[in-house]
C-alpha cells in the first residue's frame, strides 16, 4: 500500500477512534495532517482572543521543516497508536 493510500486510510480511520484523544494529542493530529496535506504553516498567527486556532497553529509551525512524506508517516503512526 502506497504512503498515500495509507495516510488516506489513516484519515478514516481519525474518524473512529474508540476513545477521543487528549487536547494535545489532537493539536499533534492536526499539525501532522496540515503537514502532510499542506506543509509548512502560512499566513498570520491568530491573535490573542482565538485561543482554539492559536493552538493549532502554534502546533502546525512547530513542525516546520518536516517534509510533506515524514508527515505522512508519523500521522500513519500515531493514528495506528490510538487505534489499539
């Protein structure tokens, strides 16, 4: 199966995990996805009041510099975690 395909899978398998992750683990989630499917973060850091997209892109900056593939790859393998 192709890293794609893969990631793909992954991405639905997000979608039923048996229990919700924790906060931090969901901003790793969404970092990981933005990663892969966008790379690196662009445009504005939000401001102070928007707590929620802050965090998020606060997260998806800090991994700046991961190519699109180890993205891939680590969200594959933290989704594969939370499934067990």
């Amino acid at each position: 199966m192709s890293l794609l395909a893969q990631f793909n899978q992954a991405q639905a398998d997000s979608k039923n995990l048996p229990e919700r992750p924790d906060n931090m683990t969901l901003l790793k989630i969404y970092a990981l996805f933005k990663q892969a499917s966008s790379g690196d973060a662009t445009g504005e850091r939000p401001g102070m009041t928007d707590f929620v997209a802050r965090a998020k892109f606060d997260a998806w900056a800090e991994i700046k510099g991961t190519s699109k593939d180890a993205a891939m790859q680590e969200y594959i393998d933290l989704i594969e975690s939370l499934k067990d």
